[in-house]
C-alpha cells in the first residue's frame, strides 16, 4: 500500500461513510472490493477463491476504520477462520486522511501458545512491511512443524491428520479418560492425532457446541497443527454440524462417523458390509438438509467411506429405497441364522459366546482354545463378524463357541439396530464368556460398559464367566488390586494354552451339569476344533446382487 493509496481509500471510505476493505493477493493485486457498514464489514464467501500452495489462503484485508479503534475480534476471527494470510487496520480520521495502521498475522507453534502476532499502531506512512516474504517465512515454519509432527505416511501418502475436542458436562478427568479412546479409534482409522482440547461446561451450546472464542483457538491449533479434521468426542446435531461446517473448512466429524468408518473398513464379508451400509445411511438421512457443506466434506477418506460419494447426493427418497431394501436382506440373514440356531439346539450342543470391550482378546481367546486362524490384531474392532468353531473334548463332547463383535462406551445406536443379525448370536448362547483386559487402566469402565449393554439386550440373566485376560501383564501387587475387585474373574491369558486350563474346567462345568473337573486333564492334549461353518449364510451372501447390480437397480 502506497501512501497515496492510503490517502484514497481513507477519502472514500469517509466521504461514503462506510469501511473499505480490499482482498490483496500475494502479487499485491486486488481480488475483491467490500464496502461495509460504519462500524464492520461482512466478508463474502470466498471458499472458491484460488488458495496458495501452503496452508494459507493467499489473500490479505486490507480495510478502513472510521475511528481510532484498533482491530476488533472480528477482525481477528475472519483472519483465523479464514485463513488469511494478514489483515491490516487502517484508521481514517474525521477529515478523511490516513492516520494509522494495525496490522495481525497468525503465528506457528509456539512455546507460549499464541495464536497471532498483533503490531501497530504504526503511521501509515511509515509501514515497510514485506508482507510476501514475511508469510512465505510463516508457511515455512508452519510446514516444518507439521511435517515433523505427521511424518507418517500410509500407502505412500500421508494419512490424514485430526484434532480431537471434548465438550461436556463431565469432569475433565472423565473426558480426558474419553479422549484417549477417540485418540485410540482415530488411530485404528489410521489417523494421526495432533492435539486436543477439552472444555467442560454448564450447558453445551446448541449452535456450535463450542463458544466462538474456543473455535478460533481451536481452528489455529488445527492450522499449527497442519490438521486438516476435526473430531468431536461428542455426538453433533444436524444444526451443529451444519453451523461448525459454515464457520470452517475442515472436515468435521464426530464420535459417531469415527466408529462407523473403522467398521466400513473391517467389514469384509457381504453381511457385514451391507450392516455397516445401513448404519451409515440411518446416520445419514436426517442429515440430508439441503445443501450441507459438512456432508459434502465426508466424500472419501476418514468419515467417508462406505456408502461413499454418491449416496451423499441422492435424496431422501432413494436413501430411504435402500434402507428398505438391506433391512429386508438381513431380515432373511436373520431367518438363516435363527434356523442354524435350531438345528444346534436339536443337536443339543451347548453354545458359548464371546462378549467383552473391543481389543480385550477375544478372537485371539477363541483362536487358542479351538486352535485357529481368525483374524486376531492389537487394534479395535478387529471383529465384526460372528465366528463359530466347535471344539470337541474328550468322551464325545462338544461345546459351540462363537466370536462377536467387540462393545464400546457409547456405541451409536444406529449400529445396535443394523447389528442386530449378528448380536442375536448371543440370545442363544447357553453361556456367555465376558471376557476383560485385566491390564487396562480402564478395567473397571470397560466391564461397567459391557454389562450395561447385555443389560439393554436382555441378556444379563444369561450366565456369565469372566475371563481376566492379559494376566501375565500385570504385577503381583495389580493382580491382588483386580482379584480383590473381580473375585469372581479367572485369570488367563489367551496366548497361553495352559493358562486356560480353570476357563476350560470353567466353562464345561456350567455347559455339562454334573461334570468333573478331573476329566479336563488330558485336555490340552486331545480337545480338537471343528469349523462349524454356516453354508447357509454363505449361501445367502452369494445369492446377494453384486455391487454394480445393486447400484443399477436403485440409481446410485
């Protein structure tokens, strides 16, 4: 800005008087001209302008204040949500001649946690500021810090980076413990986590969730950060959603979306996909409002996978279409599986389940005891197709054993109903193995969690054996604390095969009234495992409509 550009623009913006505010691109070229009002100037969208290389828009605001006041939060805001590369102040006085400038810039990471660097007041006539190297030097910094920070790299590319926020009544040690799950699931999503905010509160905001101020902070820790998602431990509304999508342009999801993409991704068989399908569209369709920004950020990568670009677009009418139709192809998986059910009830064997928080080793229990290869990985939900394996012991005996999808704190409703084919497993289950994570810090919430959840299924009057899984993690002072707590528990650890021997003698004892423990000894030596299979569900899926049929007949 030259000086008698200065003295132009403040001519007049008093003569009309009204602010002036000039979008200037790094080649010191306007892009946009605003006039405002006396006292503010409304920026118009500008999502559609061309963006620089980094992380910046490329664009500057320079505007006029018809008084001395310095820059307003709102100045500020629009400089942050916006991600301007400065914004420039410039005072006019009542005769319609420059007088001063201020001048805001946002600022890496840094050990004081600022959030920008503010000068002036400066006279207009003696600013020498060099605004492109100065913000070539900023996205410099800011790179650096974020490719150290996000160095890992999936597939050859770089995986997408989250801010993960608590908002909640709860005491903040209670939304720390949450957090670290979210951390824990966004990891599991193949996330990478670069910070977090928390913030307890009275009342939660039903406009935004958070307050404007905290939205700033956290939109520059988000910039800092290089991070270019955010993730809500909490479940958002429609509104909420809608309203953070107009305030920034991250991607913003929440606990929710968080579960259902780390399903989408572990779905392998056809029934389990199509229950994902239906979870997401369920979560989906209230959110079908118009054009909404937020479900236009959800196209591919983390929180979009599934059902995917397309069946974001369609309208209420087709979505509800295929809801119908994948609710119609589980009720027929249920009538299969229910008949299975009856034939192993007439076979008289006893059905035992696998219940617990995800990742506490179940498959790995059920791969132990039955001597198989299922799928088993230190990540969460691993899971989520039921596995059956029948294991025969000696004098003829044989037991069913069945792997279910592991439980969350919070497990959205919408996936309770769309798993509900595969839940109903346990409703025929004679014993239900609770199997826990002996050496989670978390013990006592995850066993609360789960047992809170048969509770809601109608499950609890089903015996239950607790299996303290992990034992060997623990030392000799945290095995008394957890006995002391779980009396009830056995102590084992899945990779251990004769660790099992008190849940094998367990576990034959409430399926085979009147048996001894004595007739386990030679167990490890000669139980064998079965694959009980289900030709009938295999049947089923292959009876399915491919993908590209599916999408023909409903105009996907």
């Amino acid at each position: 800005m030259t000086n008698d550009q200065a003295r132009e623009l403040a001519v007049l913006s008093r003569g009309i008087g009204r602010q002036i505010g000039v979008l200037i691109d790094r080649q010191g070229k306007p892009s946009m001209v605003i006039v405002g009002e006396p006292g503010g100037i409304f920026i118009p969208d500008i999502s559609g302008e061309r963006r620089s290389p980094g992380r910046l828009r490329g664009l500057r605001l320079l505007h006029t204040h018809l008084t001395d006041e310095a820059l307003t939060e709102e100045d500020l805001m629009d400089m942050v949500f916006l991600r301007l590369d400065a914004v420039t102040a410039l005072t006019v006085d009542d005769m319609g001649s420059p007088r001063d400038v201020h001048e805001a810039t946002l600022l890496p990471p840094n050990p004081e946690g600022r959030a920008y660097d503010i000068t002036g007041p400066t006279p207009y006539h003696r600013v020498t500021t060099n605004y492109l190297s100065r913000i070539e030097a900023l996205e410099d910094e800011m790179g650096r810090a974020g490719a150290a920070a996000s160095g890992s790299t999936q597939s050859g590319g770089r995986r997408d980076r989250a801010m993960l926020v608590s908002v909640s009544t709860e005491a903040r040690a209670a939304q720390e413990i949450s957090l670290r799950e979210l951390a824990d699931l966004a990891s599991t999503a193949g996330v990478d986590v670069g910070g977090t905010m928390i913030q307890r509160v009275r009342v939660m905001n039903p406009k935004t969730i958070l307050g404007k101020g905290k939205l700033a902070e956290l939109e520059v820790m988000a910039l800092q950060e290089n991070a270019g998602v955010i993730i809500f431990d909490q479940e958002l509304t429609t509104a909420q959603m809608r309203n953070l999508a107009d305030i920034t342009e991250r991607r913003i999801l929440d606990r929710t979306q968080l579960i259902l993409d780390i399903f989408a991704q572990h779905a392998t068989s056809r029934s389990g996909k199509l229950q994902v399908e239906l979870a997401q569209l369920q979560y989906t369709l209230p959110r079908l409002v118009g054009k909404n920004r937020a479900m236009d950020r959800l196209m591919g990568g983390i929180g979009g996978r599934g059902p995917g670009e397309t069946k974001l677009e369609v309208d209420r009418r087709r979505v509800r279409e295929r809801i119908t139709r994948i609710k119609k192809d589980l009720t027929e998986l249920r009538k299969r599986r229910k008949a299975t059910r009856t034939r192993r009830a007439k076979a008289g064997l006893p059905v035992v389940a696998l219940v617990g928080y995800t990742n506490a080793g179940k498959s790995t229990l059920l791969n132990t005891l039955t001597s198989s290869t299922v799928l088993a990985e230190d990540k969460l939900f691993a899971t989520l197709d039921p596995t059956t394996r029948r294991l025969r012991f000696p004098e003829e005996r044989e037991i069913i054993i069945t792997d279910t999808v592991g439980f969350i704190r919070q497990l959205p409703d919408e996936l309770k109903e769309a798993f509900r084919a595969t839940l109903e497993e346990l409703e025929a289950a004679d014993v239900l193995l609770h199997v826990a994570d002996a050496g989670h810090p978390e013990l006592e919430t995850h066993v609360a969690a789960v047992e809170d959840i048969l509770r809601e299924m109608d499950l609890h009057e089903i015996p239950r054996i607790m299996v303290l899984n992990k034992w060997d993690s623990l030392d000799d002072e945290q095995r008394m604390l957890v006995g002391n707590i779980y009396p009830e528990g056995i102590p084992a650890s899945a990779i251990d095969r004769p660790s099992l021997r008190p849940l094998v003698t367990a576990i034959l004892t409430a399926a085979f009234p009147g048996w001894h423990e004595a007739d386990a000894e030679d167990w490890a030596q000669e139980a064998t495992a079965v694959d009980e299979g289900d030709d009938e569900t295999e049947q089923w899926e292959r009876e399915l409509p491919s993908d590209d049929e599916t999408a023909d007949e409903h105009g996907r």
